[in-house]
C-alpha cells in the first residue's frame, strides 16, 4: 500500500540519519545505505488552464440583426481587452470590472462582417490573442422613417397640435408585413388612451384613440424599427422617437343649412361667423373625370395655414372658360386648408350671400375679419365638423381619419 510505503521510507531515512553520524565512507555508499536517500515525493507546479473564449454571435454566424448585443466571456484568463471592427469602424463596449466578459453598446451595421479581437492574459500571465468574425443580415432596401402631421407637412417634436391630430409614421418603402411595423410602433399617452391603426397606403399608416384628444394630452411616439423585417427584404433604417402636446380643445362646426360656423373652445363657443359653403353639383372636366363642388361632410382636420394663396379652378383640373364653374387665379387671403382637394376656410369678400346661400365651389367662405381671426387662432390638427351636407368626407381626402367609425378603423 502506498501509505505503508511511505511509512517505511520514513523509517529508513532515520535509520540512515542516525547510522551516518559513525560510519565510513565505504558503509555510507552501501545499497542499505543508497536506499535510505529515495525521496518521499516529488511536487511540480500544474499547467495554467486551458483558455476558453465564448463569443456571441457565434463565429461564422450570418444575417445576425444589427439590433444583437456582441457578447464576450473568457475562462482560464482575464480580458486585456476586446475590439470589433468592420470596415475600419469599431463598436463601442466595455470589459466588465471582473474581466471575465464584455458587451457591446450601440447597434451594428446591416451588411457588414464583424472581426472580434480578444487579449487574454491566462493564468501564467502570458498575452493570447483569439479571433471570431460574423456577418450582419443583408436588406434588400431600408426603410426610413418621418413623422408628419399631415401630407403636407412633418410633425414638430414637441409641437402643439389639435385634438384632432392623428400620430402619423411614413415608410419610405412599401411595408408588406404590417404586423411587423405595428409591433414596431409604441404610442404612450399621458393621460393613457387605447388607439388603432389604420392604414392608408402601403407605407403611411395612421394611429388615433377612439374619441377627439382631451386638452393637453402629452403623446410620444416611438418606432423601434432597426432590424425589423417588413417584408420582401425590406428592413427599418433606424429607430425614431418623437413627442409632441394637445393644446386646447378647439372644434369648429360649419353648417350648410344654417349657412353658420361656430367655434367652440373646451366646450364653449366663443365665435358664430356667417359662411358660404360649397353649392354643390357635379362637373366634367378636361380629362374626363367628374368633379363635384359640395363642402364635404364629416370632420376634417386642419392641415395648414397660408397668408395668401392663389386659387383657380385649374388648380382641380377645370380649366375651360366655358364651363360655367370656371374661374381664373385669384390671391385669396387668410387660408386655412381642411382638405388635400382644395377646402380652405378663407376671406371671401366677394361673396355676398353669407349666412345666407351656399355658392362657393367647395370651400367654406368666410368675412374678412372672420378668416382672419380663424387663421390666426386655429391649429393644425384643430376640427372642423362639416354638417347637412350630401358628400361625404374620403378618408383619404386629407386627415378624414374621424369620419370612419372606430368600430371599422384599423382592425
């Protein structure tokens, strides 16, 4: 047994100690004598371990999503340091305080391969370098994001808009995965409200709650789009964010019958103005198609406000002389523009039948004073409610989101 073994060695080399002291130098290189000198063990210093190196992605991955955190751990060492690059570019990133891993700050690149450098000093301090390298999905186009107020405009961060004012996000590329997208999309609203989204087109999509925005909601919009497929390749460009306030609760009410308009602010009314609305009827025009002159029912929203503006009726496409509904440019001042086909409430002072009859081709004609006050005191995004009239309002035909019931907007 190994135990007895070594007792019986100990018992030697006494012996052997206490017979050296009164022997010769013959007895001392005796085989009893050689025997007693074996040593009890030998003792050697172990190898440092193994170093292991753990990265994510793994090496060799591809189409790894710019939006995935690069992650490094180390086993049998610690981390002297780590660099990704692509391109000459680095990715930012830190070595934790235990240098035992490293993570990734910021997002990647899409179609780029990535080299991850890591210097390791093992257990004996000597310096490894080991090396990994992986690939960034490819898109076959990206898509930016804008926020607008309407189709003329974008929307202010941080702006103040009407109650009527939907959350908008363009896509500058045809989006076919809608569910992607709207995953995409957070709106967060103070107070909270539920919303829908509603699609215009394949790359404008529109977000509302059920009823009007209560005064000074504060909403913030975020689109976390980076990585996110959309569809036929299609990938988010980058992530967005924008806020912006409700402002007073402003909704004007333009009645064809009553020929009155009537604006009411958080509830009261503190203006009654005598307008002339569209005298409706239909027209051919040059190309062929038939355009009607009605103010159109239902909410609409404003979209902008403009000093002066001129106005002809070529600006809808009718531009014979003989038509009776013709007629040539005219600057027309305090302009507040409800639709994209061509409503304004603006200054008509040619008009002498407000309060009275509807002649105008479609707009809703004001006073002088009248246009001037709404101009300098309505909002984009503020309401305009168009009633008793037999044409309804598009969805389309600017911010026309109200005139479709909650019930049937979105999905």
């Amino acid at each position: 047994m190994i135990r007895r073994r070594k007792v019986l060695l100990g018992a030697l080399g006494a012996a052997a100690g206490l017979t050296a002291a009164g022997c010769s130098a013959a007895e001392a290189s005796s085989p009893s004598a050689s025997a007693s000198t074996e040593p009890v063990g030998t003792w050697n210093t172990p190898p440092p371990p193994p170093v292991t190196l753990t990265v994510s992605p793994r090496a060799g991955a591809a189409k790894v999503l710019p939006t995935e955190e690069i992650r490094v751990s180390v086993e049998g060492g610690k981390l002297a340091s780590v660099t990704v690059v692509a391109g000459g570019k680095k990715v930012g990133g830190t070595v934790q305080d235990d240098g035992l891993s490293w993570k990734s700050t910021g997002n990647l690149a899409y179609g780029k391969t990535y080299k991850v450098t890591a210097s390791i000093v093992d257990g004996s301090g000597a310096t490894v370098e080991k090396t990994s390298t992986f690939s960034t999905v490819k898109p076959t186009s990206v898509a930016a994001v804008t926020f607008q107020a309407n189709g003329m405009g974008i929307l202010k961060t941080g702006g103040t808009y009407g109650v009527g004012q939907p959350v908008i996000v363009a896509f500058s590329r045809t989006v076919t995965d809608k569910a992607a997208a709207e995953k995409a999309i957070k709106v967060e609203t103070t107070p909270s409200v539920e919303g829908k989204f509603f699609w215009v087109n394949s790359k404008l999509v529109h977000w509302r709650p059920a009823k009007y925005w209560a005064k000074g909601t504060k909403v913030e919009v975020s689109v976390e789009a980076l990585g996110v497929h959309l569809g036929k390749g299609v990938y988010g460009a980058s992530n967005s964010r924008t806020h912006f306030t409700i402002g007073r609760a402003l909704v004007a009410i333009s009645d064809n019958r009553t020929h009155r308009t009537k604006v009411y602010i958080d509830g009261k009314m503190v203006r009654d103005m005598a307008c002339s609305n569209g005298r409706g009827g239909y027209t051919t025009i040059t190309d062929g198609t038939r355009i009607h002159f009605w103010t159109q029912n239902g909410p609409h929203v404003v979209l902008s406000k403009e000093r002066k503006h001129t106005m002809s009726s070529a600006s809808y496409g009718l531009d014979d002389p003989a038509n009776p509904n013709y007629y040539a440019p005219e600057v027309v001042e305090y302009c507040t523009r409800i639709s994209y086909s061509g409503e304004f409430l603006h200054a008509a002072p040619w008009n002498h039948s407000l309060g009275a009859a509807n002649i105008s081709h479609g707009c809703v004609n004001l006073s002088p004073a009248d246009a001037k006050w709404v101009y300098e005191n309505f909002l984009v995004g503020d309401v305009v409610e168009v009633k008793n009239s037999p044409k309804s309002l598009p969805v389309w035909d600017g911010l026309g989101d109200w005139n479709v019931p909650f019930s049937k907007y979105g999905h």
